[in-house]
C-alpha cells in the first residue's frame, strides 16, 4: 500500500488496516532483531491520527465504519485490536493508543492473544476531545471535518490530491457527508471497474 509522511494510504482506510497488518509485523521483528526501530518514521507516527480521523461517528461502540474513499468498505480488514496495540506500542501514539483501548469492531471476539501481547499499559491515551474538529491530511489532499466527537456528530470529508495506484480511485473533489452512522452522500466504495461518475465529484460533459 501506498505510505507517506502524513500517515494517509491513497487506497482507504479498508486496506489501511490490512495494509498495517502486514508492514507493523515486519518492523517489530526487525525491531526485535536489533535493527533500526521504526517510531522515527513520520508515516508511523501520524497513521493513527489518520485512523481516528477517517472512522465515522455513530451507534454507542465510536465507530460508525469507514470513510470510504477509494476501495474502502464500511469495515476494516483485519485486527484493529491487534494492529492499533502494535502501532501505539511501537511510537507511542496517545491516539493509537486510544483506538486501541475504545474502538469497538466485532466486540471481545477480536481480542485475542496477539491484542495482549502488543498492548503496553504503559503508553499514554489520548481522547478525540484533545484533538482538533478538523484535519488536513496535505499528502493526499484529504480534508475531514466534524462538528463534535460525539457518536451522533456530523462527519465531513472532501479530497483533491495525487492520484495514487491500486486501490486508489480518480476522483479529485469527491466529497461525503455522514450523520451518527447514517451515510447521507457517499460513493459506491469498492468497484471494478473503477469508474469517476460513481463518486461525488463534478463533472462536465461527462469528463
């Protein structure tokens, strides 16, 4: 997947996850093995801001799914439990952190052995309310906005950047609204093919 220094993936927040899975397990046996650690890395250090940024609000569990840009589905791919303890654990992320301990997906049927393994008490937690009702993601050109961090907050999101590859879809200007898990506009999420005229995005003579 696609990684750069604002912790954004151009592929949505679906293969985010699966994407994390893959790339945290790597860089702690490197850790382990004495090489280099990874928390000096900026992607590392900015991705659970990101994560927290693109899960929408709504229901009781802080986690009305994803924002789905690109091939995003309304769920992730993988453990967050595990993946969001490994990511904290590694740079000592306050927000990873605190996805880790509240964002509930599929309940305790995710916690498993690999959750109390990665999970260090020891790192500091974070609350949304210690973070800003708005974020600029410039890498990628996403811009999110909500009105609270409440679960029935308002959830905006619109993007204009670089078109990556992949998963990553043509659609500059694309925008969505969410409401407490309600999704009033949005796109169709995972396509093929992966046509512009199947997301929110202006277009003019069908170009």
């Amino acid at each position: 997947t696609t990684v750069m220094s604002d912790g954004v993936t151009g592929e949505g927040s679906t293969y985010w996850m699966y994407g994390i899975e893959k790339v945290l397990h790597w860089f702690e046996m490197r850790r382990v093995a004495g090489d280099p650690a990874f928390e000096n890395i900026d992607w590392f250090a900015n991705t659970g801001t990101y994560g927290i940024y693109a899960a929408l609000p709504g229901g009781t569990d802080n986690f009305g799914g994803n924002i789905r840009f690109d091939d995003a589905n309304p769920e992730y791919w993988g453990n967050p439990y595990n993946e969001l303890s490994l990511l904290a654990k590694a740079t000592r992320d306050p927000v990873a952190q605190w996805l880790a301990n509240e964002l509930d997906h599929n309940g305790e049927t995710k916690k498993n052995a690999y959750r109390y393994m990665f999970y260090d008490p020891t790192v500091p937690t974070a609350t949304p309310d210690d973070l800003e009702n708005w974020r600029f993601f410039d890498d990628y050109g996403y811009f999110i906005w909500r009105n609270s961090w409440a679960n029935d907050a308002q959830h905006f999101a619109i993007r204009s950047g670089q078109h990556s590859h992949g998963h990553s879809k043509c659609d500059d200007g694309q925008f969505m609204i969410n409401r407490a898990g309600v999704p009033y506009i949005v796109n169709l999420g995972y396509a093929i093919p992966r046509y512009t005229q199947d997301a929110n995005v202006l277009l003019v003579d069908g170009t």
